[in-house]
C-alpha cells in the first residue's frame, strides 16, 4: 500500500474526490497519514447530486470534515435528476458524467496533478465482470489502474472488508448511501447477489483468481500497446495495405485506440469492429459508422472523420485570378472576351464570386434549360462511392454549381462576353 502513495512527491495538488463514504473517508485518512511524510497540497471535492433527501446531511458532514482537518473543499450542487432528462442518460451514467466535469474543469483552474477516488479491489472486481458481461477486450478485463491520467487509485489492492475494518479501528466516522444496497441498480444487483453467489458455488477465493488474471491480462495489454505505437490513433487517415497486414487482434486493438481517442468507445462491442474489419479485408470502398465515427475505405486509405463530416472541407477557398490549388489539381482563372479554357461562363450570371466548396445536402446541377438534378442522384447514377463524392470538388457561385470538377460541367444558358474561363489539370496521381 505505502508503494501506490509513494506516487505522491513534494508539491504535488492532490484533489481528493469525497462523498463521505467510508471509502473516501479511508482514503483521506490515509492521504493526511502520508501528508505528514511528505509536503503536498491536498484539497477536497464534493458534488451534491440533489437526488436523496439526504444529499444535505452528508454535504454537511463533509463541510465539518474539511473544517476538521483544514482543507480547501469545493462543494458543487447539480440538479441531476433534471439533468438525466436533458441529457436522456441514466441517473448514474449523469451523474458519473457531470462529476467528471466539474472535475476537469477544477484541474484546469487549480492545477491538480491527481485526483484520488477511493475505488477499492471490490470495485475493480466488479468492472471485471461488467466489461466481461460487455464483452471487453483485455484493457476493459485488466481492471482499473492505480494511475489512469489524473485519476488516481491508492486502494486498489484494499478489500471492502479491510476498508471498513480499518474505519473500525480508526474510529473514523462516515456517512451510509443506502442506495448502495438497492440491487435495482445493476452495479449493486452485482456486488449484493451475483459475485457472492459465485464465490458461494464456484470458489471462496474468487477474488484472487481474478485479481491475478486482471494483473496478466494487463501486461499483455501494455505488450500489445508498445507494439501498436508506431500506429498514430489520432490519424485521420491510414493506409489500407498496412490495416490489412495486422491481426484481427492488433487491428481491433487499434480500432479501439481510435475511437478511445474520440471519445466514441461507449458500447461498441467486438461485432462491430469485426464488420470493419471484414470491410478492409474483402473490398476496395465502402462505409461504416461506428458510434459518432465514419471510417471511409477508398482504394489505398481509410479515412476517420465524424459521421457528419466531409472529407474536406474547402467551404471559404474563393478563387482569385490566375493558378488556384484545389483538392485533386489546379484551376487557373483568367478573363477573356472570347469562350475559351475547360469552362467559359458569362460574368453576368455570376452571383458574388467564384468558390471550390464539398458538396451539400440539397445541391443540385442544371443540365439544361428545363433539366436540373440532385447531385446526390447524379453520383448515385454514376456510381460514385459515397467516400468519394465528399473528396470531388465543386465550382460554384452564391448561388448555383456550375462545374463538378473532373466530372460534369453545369448546362450555362447564352454565352456572352466577357467571360470568366476556367482550366482545370489534374494531379498525376
């Protein structure tokens, strides 16, 4: 135990995330034990999620804490159950949520180096068998660690039952969330029935079976990790020959990474990955949106962007005369009294000025006087993939298309002069 508080060195900012529990009230004790070895600053934290009558009560009791022991407390008030409903979350998955933002935002503020929850072997038990349930990969079944960012973990390696021995003989006083014990919430229907049973018909020292294997698991994980470092899970776009080459295992560990980064791994699960993964392997274009994420296979790269977004997004390149860089070449504009170049349009029918964008929901072309049409039909029609029409240019004005470059010019009614002329010369690819 003294090795997971050795972590802490002189001058380090601890925040200490308190509810008044007896495993946040261990937690502290032991901190202000430590605090004596070694000089460092050591501030409380205390959100009020206003759900239980006794929500009051316990804000008090830790106030009195803070006075005791002289800290610097922030006590924050969240109206969670109004919040859940605006958030169309659950009331534990919102109030995880808003207290984690009152905590990022008092890191920034304040400085903090960690912040110390008091998580215990019991807990990471329980993850154990949630992300089992979930089915995880080997991160979700190595448990929590003691250092994660700046969440911080000193009792890890603590029983329940030693924490609340050890508040025992300390004589340290805490408060009781009763609603730990209402086994309507999952977490608790885990911690109250499930695990005793299996400790009761399997093993008594379940426990540390799978307190060994979350150790294991944990350093294959760290293994496959140092492998994948050459694979930059903030990329925007990778190549797929090297995607094809890896393990299905490697590779779902890097999708993982990615949509980690993104903050998109929430319920996405082994099937999903696994039909990217099938998608790489057997074609050469194609889509999937995992979460809030597209990945985009087109010929020789994937690219990963939002589920909204397009490839580019070139919506302010205003087009000046003589050589423009465009996505996929140059466009030269020139003025001319005579029709000439790829694209000759009137300067009349111009409406405010030239531009290159990405496409829009609702585009449409003209393709004569009496004949316009969506662009999405005309890619469709053209079999265009649907990862590439966001890379295809667009000429246009204020108001209408006149070209898609590489692709179909618009139909442009009495070509008069002067005219705005137009060469468009392709990258060699």
């Amino acid at each position: 135990m003294q090795k997971e508080f050795s972590m802490i060195q002189p001058g380090d900012k601890v925040l200490v995330a308190f509810s008044g529990g007896v495993d946040s009230v261990v937690l502290l004790d032991k901190l202000l034990e430590h605090k004596q070895l070694v000089d460092f600053t050591l501030d409380l934290f205390h959100l009020n999620h206003g759900i239980r009558q006794e929500s009051l009560a316990e804000e008090d009791f830790v106030i009195d804490i803070a006075k005791k022991h002289k800290l610097v407390i922030h006590l924050k008030r969240s109206d969670v159950p109004a919040e859940s409903q605006r958030r169309k979350l659950g009331l534990e998955e919102t109030a995880r949520a808003v207290r984690y933002e009152w905590i990022e935002q008092l890191i920034e503020q304040e400085g903090y180096d960690y912040v110390a929850f008091g998580h215990h072997q019991d807990d990471n038990i329980e993850t154990f068998f949630l992300n089992l349930f979930r089915g995880s990969g080997t991160r979700g079944l190595s448990g929590m660690p003691v250092k994660e960012g700046y969440k911080y973990r000193p009792l890890l390696a603590m029983t329940k039952e030693e924490i609340i021995r050890y508040a025992s003989d300390k004589q340290l006083t805490h408060v009781q969330d009763m609603t730990n014990f209402d086994t309507r919430y999952k977490r608790n229907l885990r911690r109250q029935e499930v695990i005793p049973y299996l400790k009761q018909v399997i093993d008594p020292n379940l426990n540390d079976h799978i307190v060994t294997t979350m150790k294991l698991l944990a350093q294959d994980d760290a293994y496959f990790e140092q492998v994948l470092q050459k694979h930059d899970a903030t990329a925007r776009e990778f190549d797929s020959a090297l995607l094809r080459e890896l393990s299905p295992a490697l590779f779902g560990r890097l999708i993982r990474n990615i949509l980690r980064h993104r903050g998109d791994l929430k319920d996405i699960g082994a099937t999903q990955i696994e039909l990217l993964y099938r998608l790489i392997q057997q074609s050469d274009s194609g889509e999937l949106v995992l979460g809030d994420t597209r990945f985009s296979l087109e010929q020789t790269k994937v690219f990963v962007r939002d589920k909204d977004e397009p490839l580019i997004d070139i919506e302010t390149m205003e087009l000046n005369e003589g050589i423009n860089q465009v996505p996929g070449g140059t466009l030269e504009l020139f003025y001319s009294e005579e029709a000439s170049g790829d694209l000759a349009i009137p300067s009349h029918l111009i409406k405010g000025k030239l531009r290159i964008r990405s496409r829009r929901a609702g585009d449409r072309i003209s393709l004569s006087p009496t004949v316009t049409k969506y662009l999405k039909n005309y890619f469709i029609d053209e079999k265009i993939s649907r990862s590439m029409r966001d890379r295809i240019p667009l000429l246009t004005d204020d108001q209408q298309i006149f070209w898609i470059l590489g692709y179909r010019k618009a139909y442009i009614p009495k070509k008069t002069a002067p005219f705005i002329c137009l060469r468009f010369t392709m990258h060699d690819n």
